[in-house]
C-alpha cells in the first residue's frame, strides 16, 4: 500500500494536467482559449467562443478530473489523509498542468469535483451558493469566490473531518489567488458578466 498511495497522487496530478479547455478547443475546430478573451483554459473563457456545447464539454471534464482520482481513492479504501492529498494534487494538476507549460485553469470546476467526491453534501452547499450568486449577480467570477470562502466552513458544518477542511482551506486560498485579476476588476466595477463577451 506504500506505494500505491504515491501512485494515486501522481496519477491525480497527471490527470488533472489534461486542460479539458484546451483539448475540447482544438478537437471542435475553436481558437485556444489562451489566446482569446481572458485567456484563460476554462469553461467561462470556451463559452466566450459561442459554442455553448464546448463550454459544457469543458464544464463537465474539469470537474471529472477532481471527482474521479478520489473516487478511486476510495474505492481503494484510503485513509483521509491519502485522499486529502489525491484530491489536492488533482487540483494543483489543473491550476499547473505539466502537459501544458504548468498554465492552467482557475480551478473551479475541478475543486467542485474533489469535494462531490469527498464530501457531497458540502459539494451541494458550494453549488448551491454559486448558482444563488450567479442568479442575483451574472458574475462567474464573484460565485467562485463566495462559494470558495464559504467552502470550508460548510465542511467544519457538514462533514467535520479535519484532513478536509485543510484541504479545502488550501483549496479556497488557491482560488482566491487565481482569481486575483479578477477581485481587482470587481473592485473596479469592470468585471464582465455571464454571458457577455469581454
């Protein structure tokens, strides 16, 4: 079992590198996200491309990539700790993809994935304050980051497991971090909205 455990987190990671944006972009004949729009490899940035199909290609395997390696984590019956790291490496794969000159996404998706996988009532809590906020603000971005600061106190609610939430912590953090661009143009008022081209 000892090496199976680093085994799992490599192939967390290695799978989370497969940028679901990029790929789905270039089998449908569309521009690279990374030279378009916000150029940024994920499902809000293809949907600026107006093929709705694509960004939910893109939507569906970002958050895959977080659901599956835990998945199999524990169908293998890690510990908490073991998974709390296949999840974390599933994410860091996503956010630094060593297929794709470590430039990835901003993670959303595949952070709602880790968490249905560890945990779906806080991965319902998440999703629920994301599609709350989009309803009242049309802000993609603004959603994420609510639902990512509220994330792992949903956990410490629902599922107290204390490997999770410094998981989701770390996660939170790193959203925050890759959505930094983002904060200043909400704090500027120049953010764009869901649906509108920017």
């Amino acid at each position: 079992m000892t090496l199976l455990q680093p085994a799992l987190i490599l192939f967390a990671y290695l799978l989370g590198s497969l940028s679901t944006a990029i790929i789905t972009c270039k089998l449908m004949g569309l521009p690279d996200p990374r030279t378009m729009g916000s150029k940024n490899p994920g499902a809000t940035n293809v949907l600026r491309t107006g093929n709705k199909k694509a960004a939910a290609l893109t939507l569906f395997g970002d958050f895959l990539k977080g659901l599956l390696p835990v998945l199999l984590g524990l169908a293998l019956e890690m510990g908490p700790q073991t998974l709390a790291l296949i999840a974390l490496a599933a994410f860091l794969g996503h956010l630094y993809p060593i297929f794709f000159r470590f430039q990835g996404g901003k993670g959303v998706a595949t952070a709602l994935g880790v968490m249905l996988g560890l945990s779906w009532q806080v991965a319902v809590a998440a999703l629920l304050t994301w599609l709350l906020m989009a309803k009242v603000f049309r802000i993609s971005s603004l959603s994420a980051l609510t639902a990512a600061v509220l994330t792992p106190l949903y956990c410490w609610l629902l599922t107290p497991q204390p490997e999770f939430i410094a998981l989701l912590l770390v996660i939170s953090l790193l959203l925050l971090w890759r959505h930094r661009s983002n904060i200043q143009n909400l704090l500027s008022g120049r953010e764009g909205k869901i649906g509108k081209q920017s």
